[in-house]
C-alpha cells in the first residue's frame, strides 16, 4: 500500500497546541457495485488536520498549514490493509481531535465496515458516534458530517461537496477529472500502472478532506476566508508533498498566482 504524507510520523498525529481546536476531516474512494451485496471496494483513504486557533474570534483559514496522511492500494487484494491502516487512524484521530467532519461520513464508514476482513471496533465506534452526533455528551469529540449539517451556512439546495464549497467561496477546481472519471483512473492505475492516475485520485481525495474541513470549521463558527474566498489548490501546492502531478502545468495553472510547493521550500 502507498501511503503520502506531510507528518514526521504518520503513526501519529503532531502534538496539538491547547489554545488550538483541532479539525480532523475523512474521506473515503471507492469503486461502487451495487449488483451484489457489499459490492464496493475502497481503495483510498484520506485524513486531513487543521489546528484552528482559538485565540481569536474568527480564524483566518486561509493562513493555516494542515496536516495529511493518504493511502492508496496498489492492488485489488490490498482492500483489507487499507481497511486496517484506516481503521487505526480513525481510532487515533477519534483520541486526539476536537471536531471530526467528513462529507456524507456515514457511507465512507460504512464501505469501510463493508470490507473488513476482522473486526475493526473503531470503525463500529466512529459509526455509533456518527448516529448520535447531534446528542449532547461530556466527552469525544464533536463530529460535524458537512452533508447534513452545514444548512445554516447555504441559500442553494445541492448538497454535493463541490456545489457546497463553490456557493461558500472556496476554491475546489478539480482537473483530474476532466475527460475522464474517477472509476476510470483507477482502473488506469491497477491495469498499466499509471502513476499520474493513481496521485490525480490521491490529490482529488485529499482537496475532498481538506474542503470538508474548511467547511466544518465554518459551520462550527471556528474561522472562515473572508468575502474573497479560498483557493483550496494553493493550500495544497503550499503544503502538500510527494505527488508529481502537484508540479504538473494543469494543477499549477489552478493557482492563479506563484505558489511555493512543499518539496521547493525544503
């Protein structure tokens, strides 16, 4: 399995500053079959982290760096390692954040709980905690699922991601899917081993986690970027690392403006 991120130690998440809010955001792709029962393999999984401050009344996000861990299967039979590593995250960032979010979270656990090849308690748990997330409680995290409970924030009735980030002023152009389909670009990766595929999808996956999470943070009334808006890719370009297709023509040309990467500055 490949796994991309931008931590000292992908086992475990930064020590987190006590005057900070911590924002965890998750996002799960996968092939969908709906012919036969728990047909839908998830071959890549995402975890974004933003410490928001709490010093001040209103966050400037677009200032923020986040933290990431992506993973990606580099075959069909690797869906079971997936499932694990996810699972072992998810228990870690359940312990550690003070707001999960994800869009439409419930269908991301569920795949996930779809493929386990053992029991995995903390994906049982992080469901649980989903079904009851509007109940008042002393302890855990609050979870936000940005499908669902970002309405006070929107005029417009879609609920997909994209539509919910573009009316809220954020920035989430998604090249890797013109002319072609995400279904399409990872059947590239698995049949001829395309690697640009392969970190379209893992880039896609990751503006999902981190979109998701800006627009939590805004629904919790924790930050937000003003009436300019937020390009999301120049959060990418300027914190992300360890994908070619960050450099590519296409995905610089989403920046506007020169944006300095995370491989030039080190």
């Amino acid at each position: 399995m490949i796994t991309v991120n931008n931590l000292f130690d992908p086992r475990h998440l930064p020590r987190k500053n006590s005057r900070t809010c911590r924002v965890a955001s998750l996002d799960v792709e996968w092939t969908k079959n709906y012919r036969i029962k728990n047909g839908n393999r998830a071959f890549c999984f995402s975890l974004a982290v933003l410490d928001v401050p709490t010093t001040d009344p209103v966050a400037d996000l677009a200032q923020l760096s986040f933290g990431y861990v992506s993973m990606y299967v580099e075959d069909a039979g690797e869906t079971g390692e997936l499932v694990v590593s996810a699972a072992d995250t998810i228990a870690r960032t359940f312990a550690d954040a003070d707001l999960i979010t994800g869009h439409q979270l419930c269908s991301d656990l569920a795949v996930l709980v779809a493929n386990r090849e053992n029991a995995e308690p903390a994906l049982d748990s992080a469901r649980a905690a989903w079904s009851t997330r509007r109940t008042p409680k002393d302890e855990g995290p609050r979870i936000i699922d940005t499908r669902y409970d970002a309405g006070h924030l929107l005029d417009g009735t879609s609920r997909r991601l994209v539509d919910v980030c573009t009316e809220l002023g954020l920035d989430v152009t998604q090249p890797e899917l013109r002319s072609t389909s995400m279904t399409s670009l990872h059947r590239r990766w698995l049949e001829k081993n395309d690697i640009e595929a392969r970190e379209r999808v893992s880039v896609l996956n990751l503006r999902h986690s981190l979109s998701t999470a800006l627009v939590a943070v805004s629904a919790a009334g924790l930050g937000g970027w003003g009436e300019v808006g937020l390009n999301v890719n120049r959060m990418i370009a300027a914190h992300a690392e360890g994908w070619g297709w960050l450099q590519s023509r296409t995905f610089q040309d989403l920046l506007g403006e020169p944006c300095q990467s995370a491989s030039a500055r080190s």
